[in-house]
C-alpha cells in the first residue's frame, strides 16, 4: 500500500508490521474475500482519521484490531435479518396468549382442591411468598414445605387438564385447551 497524503509514519510503520495479520483474521471473521478488503480499508481509514494522534497509541496492533473487531460486530448486526425476531416474538405472543386465558380456570380449578393445596399454592404460586417462610409460619420444615407445594402443584395440573383440558406442547408449555364448565 503506498504511502497516502497526509499518514503519518508512524500509522504507516504499524500497518506495514500487522496489515497481514489483520487481514487474515479478519477473512476468518468474515468469510468473504471481499469483505475481509472491505473491513481491512476502513480499518486504514479510521487510523489515518486518528492523524497525528495515531503516534501516542501504545499498542498499535491492539488498537488496529479492537477497530477491526468492532466493524465486524456492526456489520454483523446490519447484515442479522430481523424477521426471526419478529417471528419468534409472535410466536411468544401467541403462548403467552393461551398461558394468560387459561387463568380464567384458575379459580374455578383451584376451588376443587383441597384447602391445603389451595392455601399453600395461594401463598407460594400467586402471592410470590418464599417456602421458607411458608414453612415457618405454618411449622413446616423447608422440606416439607417443598414437597407439599410439589404434590398441590402436581394436582393443580392434573385438575387443569381435566377440568379446562389443558394440552401441552413437545417443550411442556401449555398450547392450548378447552375452558369447559361444569
């Protein structure tokens, strides 16, 4: 690369020992040829941007690169296609519309239960209460605590998918059901 108007030394010196270097890496980054030379010329543009300043960087080789580096990030993020994105935002919308409409069984269901099922899911599932301190104003152990809101949950889910015949998908996430009144 020849000399151009306006480099100081010192930038020229730096590009000449790491030009290579850089542009391997940043082939492997890319994959392309062509972007690597891409990558690799607005890299040069940024240090001669630098001028005179370019001279006070301690470790030329690490500033050429953390450069590089950061062209590679935002080309990255132009080239992500945003599609998925908005695909897999819809498709949490749509679990996220059945998981909210099956709350209106919730009552209903929980009123089937026991009154210890019904207290302890109240209080740990809807109240956001800790086991701990469930289990300690009710005299429980932790363990104890946790294997009774366990057997409450495994119930509560037994009388969902009886009473509003709640389907779960392949991942275990509730796709859809059959709010059916009885």
């Amino acid at each position: 690369m020849t000399r151009p108007t306006g480099a100081p030394p010192c930038l020229m010196t730096a590009w000449q020992q790491h030009e290579h270097e850089l542009y391997g890496w940043l082939l492997k980054q890319s994959g392309s040829p062509m972007d690597a030379d891409d990558l690799l010329q607005e890299t040069f543009l940024r240090a001669i941007r630098q001028q005179g300043k370019f001279c006070a960087i301690e470790n030329a080789r690490a500033w050429l690169f953390d450069v590089a580096r950061h062209l590679v990030i935002d080309r990255s993020r132009r080239l992500r296609p945003l599609l998925p994105l908005f695909d897999e935002l819809a498709m949490q919308q749509g679990e996220l519309d059945a998981v909210d409409s099956l709350a209106g069984c919730l009552p209903r269901v929980l009123e089937k239960l026991a009154q210890a099922d019904r207290d302890i899911l109240r209080h740990c599932d809807l109240e956001g209460m800790k086991q701990a301190d469930y289990a300690a104003r009710y005299g429980l152990t932790l363990a104890a605590a946790k294997s009774r809101l366990l057997r409450a949950r495994e119930r509560l889910r037994q009388q969902l998918s009886l009473d509003c015949q709640v389907r779960l998908d392949s991942s275990g996430r509730v796709c859809c059901f059959t709010p059916v009144v009885k």
